[in-house]
C-alpha cells in the first residue's frame, strides 16, 4: 500500500518536472507579453512581472498598418490575425469537408481503388517547398498569387491527406450494419449519412479540424511564397522580428505569440469532450 | 399479399459465385429458415431480398412486384442484423421511433406507436436508455419492436440470436415464433444452426455452396434427406456414414463394409451375376442417425468405447470393426460401462443410402 503511493509521488513527480520542461517557454513568453522593456532581459530573470503592463498588446492590436519609424517596425497585427483566421478556417472546414465526404466513399465504395489513400499520402511526402515553387508559377497565370482564394486552395490541398488518413479511421468504425438497418427501415443515403454516420463521426470529425487547423494556421512557407501585403498571415508577422533591431524586440514578439497561440488553446477546450472521445475510440485501427 | 419468389437469382463476387442460380417460392405469411454453413450463400440471399446487394442476374419478385432494382426502403421489409444493428448515439425511444420519423409521421403518432410496440416486447421501461446499456436480450428485442413498428410485409433476420447466450437463445426462439404467428407475415430466417431451423421454420431451405440443396418442412429434411450433405447437417450428434458396397433392391438392400454385413441372403460377390435380377453392387454410404442405432442382445458385435451421458439419454460409441465408432442414441440408465461388449442392430425403415462419390442419395438401384 505504502510502496504503491511512493509510486505515483515519483510518478507524479517525474510528470511535473516534465511539463516544467516543456510549459516553461510558453510561460516565458506569457509573462514576457506583460512586461515592460525594462524587464525583458534582466539579471537574476524575473518570473513574474513588477509593473503588469498591457502595453505589448496595445502596441500591436492598435488598428492601423504596420509603420517604419527611425529604422524600427512597428507591427500591427489585427490584419495578419483577421486573415489567418479567415484562411486557416476556411481551408480547414473545406478540406475537412472535401475528404470526409471522399474518406467516406472510399471506405464504402472503394472510390479511387484500393491505393488511392497511399497515393493522396505522397503529396505529404515531398517537403513543402517542392510544391511551393510550382505554385507560385500557377498562381502567376492565374492570378491567384496574394489571394484568399490562393492561399485557402493550398492549404485544402494540404491538407486532405490528413483529413482522409484521420477520417478513414473514423468511418471504419461505424459498423456498415448501421447503415443498412436505416436503409432498410426507409432512410435514403443522404439521411443516412444526416442520420447515422455523422452523428458517429462527429468526434472525429472535430479532432480533424482541430488538427488541420493548427496545421494551417501556423503555416509559415506556403503563405511565405504564395503572400505578399494583401494577404499577411500571423507565422509571417511573427517572422517579421528576425533582423538586428526587431529581433530584440521581445515584448510585442512575445504578446504576437501569445495571441497567436491563443485560438488553438480556446478551440482546444470548447471541444475537450470530443478530443478525449475522438483520440481514444477513433484512432485505434482493427 | 407480400410472398416472395427468386427466380435463377446469382451473385458473382469477383471470381466468387457466392450464390448461383437460386430459384424460390415462398408463400405469404410462411416462416422459411434458410440453413447452412457459413459462406454457403445464405446472407448474400438475404441481403439480395433487401436489396442491400444487388443480383448479378435473375430476379427477385416480392407481393406481384419485380422490385429486383428497387432501394431497400421501397420494398416495405423488415430486417433484424446479426449485430442488431442499433443505433449506438439513439436511446431506446429514438430507435424504435427512427422508421416512423423518415415516414415524416408526427411527433405524438411516433410517440403512441413506440409505446404500444415497446410494450408488447416488454421493453417499455426501457425507453430512455441507450442501446449500450440494454443487456443481450433486451437488445434482441428492442432490435424486434424496432423493425414491427412499422408493420412490413416481411421480415429478413440474419442470424439475429447469434449473440446471445444458450438459454436465452432458446427463450428468443420461442418468442420469435410467437411473434409470426401474430402478426402473420412472411418471415425469411437466416441461421446456421440447424437446432434454430428445425424448431422455428415452416420451411427449411438448406444451403451449401451457393445453392439450394433441399427445401422442405423440418421433418421431411431431417427424416428423408435429399444428400448426404443435408443429412450430415442436421441432428446432434450427426447421422453415421459407413462407406461399402451395395447391392440387392431398395426393399431387400444388401450392404458390404469393413466389420458389417448388412441384408439377408447376402450374396458372395462374385454371384451376383447369377442372379439375372441382382443388379451388380456399387459403392455407397449408408447412412443411420444415431437414434436408429439399437443396442440389443443380438445382431452384430461391438464394443464399447466411450459413454456421452446426457441426462435425458446417453450416446453410446460402439467399436464395431469399421474405421469408426458408430454412435447410437440409448436410455440414459443404460447398464453399459466402457469395454462391455454387446450387440446392435439398426432400424431397418431409416436405412439411407447415398452415391458415395456425389454424395447423392439412392433410392434406387
């Protein structure tokens, strides 16, 4: 009994050092977000900071487009936050969308032959910037180069393989019984698909997007090549702070990074219930 | 009214006939168990007559209509799935409720006709559960009130008790057969055990290898089978088959195997074709349920090699000089232990005789 308790302390213990070890830079950039600059590098470093201050968050939510003064950026980032969330959803429900419905008829009816969620894998398989050239090419001729449109149809291509991969595993699940029993009983197919597979897959269908939008919302080398000032996305505002003088620039760098890694964190818990269900039943292959 | 006619009806999977050339007439209102081992085509059937698989030739006629091409939902059936088939994310209510609620039925209709339903299968109480709480017979039957709700012509199970224990399997049987007497439709049961066949069906369709091998009443299969298949298949403990050489008339067989001489005036083989009215002997099997075998004080010498106890009767296996034991049925009180010797005869009216190569059955020869 004694001996058991020991246990889960150490266990308990080696599983707090470790999420020190990783949570430690997020909490780093947290506080560094609320700190005025005086307080950015300092020594001893400060964990928490003396005068709490906003300042980095108004810096960089102020409307307005990001200036040039005396050789310093500012950065104004409610227009690259509008637009990340506009491309990252709309790419990911899209492309959650598109490869459900293909997953689906793939596992049902064997759409494509037996390869095709293989061959769809290999588009992941070259690294990004093989296919960032050919598009910027394509995107020239047809105008899409600086465009929603451009950069959402990249990223729904992007990501489908996933969504498929993640979904089939899903579908697999729902007994095709199911299906069978509503048609019999009078449903058509698209009532069985309302009435039967999709309230099964909806977990899985959640943790999908989620996936995908991560994915796409912190997209950095796509948005690089197929962007320029129409378009702007966080992950390339963030990469702004990369020369001499922004690069020290750690208190509106850190509340960016802060603001960035917010919606994913919102998104995560309105949707925990599903996370837990979809991790555990979906995924475990027969 | 809804019977249910197949006409030459085949299903190719691939390089697989998985049924071939099944023509069928079932009468309205008749319970017909289609029987056999698994992949013998039965489900594929089935699944033809629902209109969940579709031919690759012949025709499917429910009622006076060719529905051969038709959707499931249009062909007014009810079909209970081997997995039940409920819907895991629906409670109880919702289940039973889910055929009515596609036929657009108002909200207090479905409600009325739920209730009454899931009361004659006394799962009333369980209305507001989910499907993953029910217990196996509970399932079973709200799987029942599910597809009675909405009063179809005819009713497909796929194996529906499968998955139930022993004793609640023969409770379930029962109540099947209840439930087709009162609501006199046209019941297709697909089961591959043939205790089920026997004690449920008005009509037993044996299946093997994609097509049909005898249809017939429970009685007419098991006393007077069409092959040796179909005799192997049905009874517990299975018929005996003794293979040898056959000769003499279907009145007066004479049957020659290792350890067994069977019929009287039995002649030296050689002299058969003395007898201008002998026919010269061919290979056979004889085939005697174990019923019919007699422990007696006379007739042919065995052994004892091993005593089943039963309960109810005690299965006898009897060394008898053949390469296998012969079973027979006896009393449950029998004075027999293991290396007794004593004497068995058979019942001479139950003799079977099929063709040993095509496994046919001889009725004359």
């Amino acid at each position: 009994m004694r001996r058991r308790w020991a246990l889960t302390l150490a266990r308990h213990a080696a599983l707090l050092a470790w999420a020190a070890v990783t949570l430690l830079p997020i909490y780093w950039m947290l506080i560094t977000s609320f700190k005025h600059s005086g307080e950015w590098v300092t020594w001893p470093p400060r964990w928490f900071p003396h005068e709490p201050t906003l300042i980095n968050y108004v810096k960089v939510l102020t409307p307005g487009t990001s200036t040039f003064e005396l050789g310093r950026q500012t950065l104004k980032i409610l227009k690259p936050l509008w637009d990340s969330l506009a491309v990252a959803s709309a790419s990911s429900l899209l492309a959650v969308a598109l490869g459900s419905a293909l997953a689906y008829s793939w596992v049902r009816f064997g759409t494509g032959g037996p390869r095709y969620p293989y061959n769809l894998l290999s588009i992941r398989m070259v690294p990004p910037i093989v296919i960032a050239v050919p598009f910027v090419v394509y995107y020239v001729t047809l105008r899409l180069l600086d465009t929603y449109t451009g950069l959402v149809l990249v990223y729904v291509a992007t990501s489908l393989p996933y969504v498929i991969w993640m979904m089939l595993a899903f579908i697999e699940e729902v007994p095709v019984e199911l299906e069978r029993a509503a048609r019999v009983m009078g449903a058509s197919r698209f009532r069985v698909l309302r009435s039967v597979v999709l309230p099964l897959v909806t977990s899985g269908l959640v943790v999908t997007f989620l996936f995908v939008f991560i994915l796409n919302w912190s997209e950095l080398l796509l948005a690089l090549a197929l962007t320029n000032t129409e378009v702007t996305t966080l992950p390339i505002t963030l990469n702004k702070f990369q020369s001499a003088n922004e690069g020290r620039d750690y208190g509106p760098q850190a509340a960016i990074g802060t603001i960035a890694t917010l919606p994913v964190v919102v998104l995560g818990f309105l949707i925990q219930k599903h996370l837990v269900k979809g991790f555990s039943f979906g995924m475990i292959r027969k | 009214m809804a019977g249910i006619r197949l006409d030459r009806l085949t299903k190719v999977f691939g390089s697989t006939r998985a049924v071939g050339q099944v023509s069928l007439a079932i009468p309205d209102g008749e319970f017909v168990v289609f029987v056999g081992p698994s992949g013998c085509g039965k489900t594929t059937t089935l699944n033809m007559i629902a209109g969940l698989e579709t031919p690759t030739s012949g025709d499917i006629y429910i009622g006076d209509a060719r529905v051969t091409d038709w959707e499931p939902r249009d062909r007014n059936l009810g079909m209970v799935f081997q997995s039940l088939a409920l819907f895991p994310h629906m409670t109880v209510f919702e289940n039973i409720g889910f055929p009515l609620r596609i036929r657009r039925l108002p909200a207090e209709a479905v409600a009325a006709r739920v209730q009454a339903v899931a009361a004659t299968v006394r799962v009333g109480h369980l209305l507001g559960q989910r499907p993953a709480t029910l217990s196996g017979g509970e399932a079973q039957r709200v799987a029942l009130a599910r597809t009675i709700v909405v009063e179809p012509a005819v009713f497909l199970m796929d194996e529906p008790l499968s998955s139930l224990d022993a004793k609640l399997r023969v409770d379930m049987r029962t109540e099947i057969k209840r439930l087709h007497a009162t609501l006199k439709a046209t019941f297709v049961y697909v089961t591959h055990d043939q205790a089920e066949a026997m004690t449920m069906a008005d009509r037993i369709v044996v299946m093997h290898g994609g097509g049909i091998q005898q249809e017939g009443p429970p009685l007419t299969i098991y006393g007077n089978p069409a092959n040796r298949f179909v005799a192997g298949f049905f009874g517990v403990p299975s018929m005996n088959f003794i293979d040898g050489e056959l000769s003499g008339h279907a009145e007066t067989p004479v049957f020659r195997a290792p350890g067994l001489t069977l019929g009287r005036d039995a002649p030296p083989q050689g002299d058969a074709s003395r007898d201008p009215g002998t026919p010269p002997a061919r290979r056979a099997t004889l085939g005697i349920r174990p019923e019919h075998v007699r422990l007696s004080s006379a007739g042919w010498p065995a052994i004892v090699s091993l005593l089943e106890p039963m309960g109810d009767e005690t299965l006898v296996f009897l060394d008898y000089g053949g390469p296998a034991s012969l079973v027979a049925k006896s009393d449950a009180e029998i004075p027999l232990t293991v290396g007794d010797r004593c004497h068995f005869t058979f019942n001479q009216e139950r003799l079977l005789f099929f063709d040993e190569r095509t496994g046919e059955r001889l009725r004359r020869w």
